[in-house]
C-alpha cells in the first residue's frame, strides 16, 4: 500500500476538522501512527489554555482524535509533547516542558501503558543539569537508553538559550544527570536520533512562532553525549534563502515496505487561511542521505509518497539499521 503525504493544505480527523496539533512528534507504534502535540484553538499560543492532544491514523491520511492525553494539567502553560516507548519498563512515556510565569521553564514527566494514554503525571518539575529548560525532545538508543536533548534558556556570559544532551535513567522519567556540555547556543526545536553508527542532532535559531527559526543545522557524533560536531545546514540552499518557512518540530523515522524513512517535521507558523492560530499548517519531508551519511538539503516537497510495511511486530520505532526510500512528487514550496 502506497502513502500519500501532502503539506499543501490543513489535515484533517476523521470527522472533517483541522487537526490543531502542534510543535510536538510523530510516533509508531504497534502498526499504527501516533501525532501528539500542542492544541492552541483562537490563541496567541501564550495562554493556559494550551493542552495536550493525540491523533492516531492506520495509513497517515484518515486521523483518529483522542482528546487530552494528560490526566492533570499542570497550573501554566505549556509546550512540546514529546513521547518514547520504554523498553525496559514497558511503559510510554511523555516529557513535556512547561511555565508556571513565562519563563520559569519546567519539565514535567507522565506515563502510560497505552500510546494515546491517559498520560499519569509523575512529576510537575524534574530537574535536570542545565538551568531553566525550554525546547526538548527525545531518543532511545539500540541499547534502550533515553536521552533528552534540550535548551537552557538562562543567559549566561557566552549567551542563552543553550543546548545539551543527557541520559535519563531506566525509567526514562529522570536525569541521571550525565551532561553533554553545551553543543551550540541561541537555539530551539531540537531532534536527536541515530541512524547507523551516527547520533544526530537537528536544531534552528531561536525563534517565538515565527519564520526565523527556519534553519535546520545538522551536527553529528557516535555517542549521544559526544563529543559533536558540526556537519551541515539542510533547510538553506546554496544561497542562503530559506527552504522550508518553518520551525523544525521532529524527525521520526517511520518503517515502509523498503526499511526505515526518517522524516523531517515543521510547523509553518503563520500559515494558518482563516486566521486560526490552532490552524497553521505542519510540513513533512522525508530525509535523504548522502554517501557520507550526512542527511542532504531539503527539497521544500509540496507531496511524497511511502509504502507501509505488511506487518509490524514491535512496539516503537527505535533505530534501525537500514535507510528507507521515498517517492517525492513535487519539489515547489508549500508556500
């Protein structure tokens, strides 16, 4: 069976509504797919307003709703819902970042034994080692190892904003406060994911709901506490313009019929037709690489297409070993 995928209009639920899922990952789970993420309705996205959702799809085109997925809301606002499959504890877990006062950034952790949840809070604040956090996601490793990658918004000497990496314990739901150190500063939206013998790390500029947090640089390293490098910038052409007008949210990787596509996501802020904050489009592009293993610039695809698997037999999508193919139709700009 061939997917379609198409970043030209608003998706849709089963029912005929705009799915408002936003700034958050796509999962796969037992053979189905799993979209989490931010609802933001007629906001300005600064609200307390701002829950947590899940869709869910067989084929990625007909989404099912199932509503919040946190059983208790913490009191501010939040962002970000990020959510991996622990091996070792048989559970999902969930990391979300949120601000009791914009910006006294938190991270809150929740469980669950089935991937829409209901999400059961285990704690509102988990520390970590680098100082008020902001922008997060996460990786399991091949080992079944978790770790999060994320940004200390606290200004410091050599600025803000920060971005490290650290590895949670068994649990997935705390720190063992193993720290990368500081990869890189003033920037947001991270992904961390390994494919072969390489960790990766995506992220762009800061950025407050807009488009100058479209750049996508790429630095690289065999493990997830480095020591990293730079590698590449991916949503800039050769002259410096913009691919893509949109925040990096996730890259996920999705089996097919051919192996693994690891697929790039960004939420086009602004792009909402009826003035509908909840409304703005989101981007999905599938990732290629090149004979170095570096991912290759963008194409901007307006739709693509990939196969689905026959059958599925595990719970999560963890790393594999072998790169899947995708079939882009179009290579014009959503916008």
């Amino acid at each position: 069976m061939t997917i379609t995928i198409q970043n030209t209009t608003p998706r849709r639920d089963i029912h005929g509504r705009i799915i408002d899922c936003h700034d958050g990952c796509l999962r796969h789970f037992e053979g189905r797919y799993y979209l989490y993420g931010t609802r933001y309705g007629n906001t300005d996205g600064f609200t307390r307003a701002n829950r947590y959702v899940c869709y869910s799809s067989p084929d990625l085109e007909n989404w099912t709703p199932h509503g919040e997925i946190l059983d208790r809301f913490p009191d501010g606002i939040g962002y970000r819902p990020y959510v991996a499959w622990n091996p070792k504890t048989s559970r999902y877990v969930l990391w979300f970042n949120w601000y009791p006062e914009l910006w006294d950034g938190q991270y809150g952790v929740a469980v669950a034994s089935q991937p829409e949840g209901p999400y059961q809070l285990v704690a509102e604040r988990t520390p970590v080692v680098m100082p008020q956090p902001g922008d997060h996601n996460l990786m399991v490793d091949d080992d079944g190892a978790g770790y999060l990658i994320y940004t200390s918004i606290t200004e410091t000497p050599d600025g803000h904003h920060h971005l490290s990496i650290e590895r949670l314990d068994e649990t997935m739901t705390t720190s063992t406060q193993e720290n990368s150190g500081i990869i890189d500063s003033y920037v947001e939206a991270p992904a961390l994911f390994r494919r072969d013998r390489w960790c990766y790390a995506i992220f762009g500029k800061t950025c407050c709901f807009g488009q100058q947090g479209s750049d996508a640089r790429v630095y690289r390293s065999r493990d997830p506490l480095g020591p990293w490098s730079w590698a590449a910038e991916i949503n800039r052409r050769e002259d410096g313009t913009i691919v893509v007008p949109g925040q990096q949210t996730d890259v996920t990787a999705l089996p097919t019929a051919e192996g693994v596509q690891w697929v790039w996501m960004a939420d086009l802020w602004g792009s909402r037709p009826d003035g509908i904050k909840g409304h703005d489009l989101q981007h999905w592009e599938p990732l290629t690489f090149g004979s170095d293993g570096l991912p290759l610039t963008l194409e901007g695809c307006r739709t693509w297409s990939l196969t689905r698997p026959l059958q599925v037999h595990v719970k999560s999508d963890i790393t594999p070993r072998r790169p899947g193919k995708a079939s882009v139709s179009s290579t014009a700009s959503p916008r």
